[in-house]
C-alpha cells in the first residue's frame, strides 16, 4: 500500500497551454484540471460523486489548491462520551475537516477565491444562543493520528472541568483560523486549544458555557 502523500496549505496547478491534464489527489478526493476547446475545465470526485466546473483562465496568473479552515466556528460531536470529573483535565487530538479553496492568483501574487470545495464531513446548524455554525464527528484520539493524506487539521485538546460536578460534553467548540494552519509531520495542525467549563452559580455543568483559548 503506497504511503498517503503529505499534505500542504497550497497546491499549485500547472498552468497548461495546450491540451492535456493535471491531477491533485488530497486522500480520497482527486481533482483533475483539464484544458480543451479554448477552456478549462475541474472535475472533484470523493469515489462516490462527483462534479464538474468549467472555468476560463487567462495566461496572466496561476491557479492552486489551498487548504482553508472553515470560516463559522465548529462544534466537535465526539463519536465517544466523555466523561469529566470535577477538577481533572483530559487531552487528546482530534481533527477537523478542510476545506479545499481554488484559488487565482495574479501576476501581482493578488488571491481571488473561486470555488470553496466544501466537504460534506461539514454541515451548517443553527442555535438559537451561537447563531450560525458547522458541525461534525470526530473521534477521540490518545496519539497524534497517523497521516491519511485527507484534507484535515489535527487539533489538540487540552479539557478542563473547574465545575463541582461531572462534564460529559455534546460537542466541543471551536474557532479555526488560516493563519493558525502549520504544515507539520506531513499533516496539517494548529496550536493546542484549552477548553475549561467554569463554575458558574446555578447552573449545571452541562448548561454552564466553555472557556476557549490557545494553550
């Protein structure tokens, strides 16, 4: 089995003057770019679907794929309950979905986003205390995980519960942000973010807000 590729922020396309191919695999997706009848054309397939957009280019930049984190905030819903004590911490890793971005940029390095590539792994909610968001499932990892080529963030979790009762969270918040994105051991990862479920007077721990910060 060949080793999945390593993955990077940014991708760039060959720019084809003639007919002819380019392909861009990121773990079970593949993108192929392809140039025929005075046009381009991108094709994204996961295995089970796929789509077809038809682009015109000019000779007066370049195209390429980057790796975006998702603009709304996430809420993590872990495929395992856990279960926190009052006063104890936990940590693991899990990860997040990308979201590839085709991207032009000019002769002067200006980006123009064309198409974000959203994965279904993502998908919006609405509540009515943190307004609009994304949701997904992710499972508790013990270990940095092992490199699948998917196009996904690795993010460390360090849980705390100040609280006087046991936590057993839903989902777990989070806010991603591009400039936090590190190329890393071949995967894609941010800096440790604390989560801390304060003592709040009156209310449950499964009511009481969150803490989210770097650690």
């Amino acid at each position: 089995m060949a080793e999945p590729t390593a993955l990077a922020l940014n991708v760039p396309l060959p720019h084809m003057r003639d007919d002819g191919a380019a392909r861009v695999q990121l773990g079970r997706i593949e993108l192929v770019l392809e140039r025929a009848r005075g046009g381009h054309s991108l094709l994204w397939s996961d295995g089970r679907e796929s789509r077809r957009y038809v682009l015109g280019l000019s000779d007066h930049g370049r195209l390429c794929i980057e790796l975006r984190a998702p603009r709304m905030p996430v809420h993590v819903v872990p495929r395992e309950v856990l279960t926190i004590v009052p006063g104890a911490r936990l940590r693991g890793y899990v990860t997040v979905p990308l979201v590839p971005t085709l991207v032009w940029r000019d002769l002067g390095n200006a980006p123009t986003v064309l198409l974000e590539l959203h994965p279904k792994e993502l998908r919006g909610c609405w509540d009515e205390a943190s307004g609009h968001s994304l949701r997904c499932s992710a499972s508790w990892l013990v270990r940095f995980p092992f490199r699948t080529g998917d196009p996904q963030v690795v993010v460390p979790l360090r849980l705390h519960n100040a609280s006087r009762e046991p936590v057993c969270p839903g989902h777990l918040p989070l806010q991603l942000h591009d400039r936090d994105l590190v190329a890393m051991r071949g995967s894609i990862v941010v800096r440790p973010q604390r989560i801390t479920w304060p003592t709040v007077d009156g209310a449950s721990p499964a009511d009481a807000p969150c803490k989210v910060e770097q650690a």
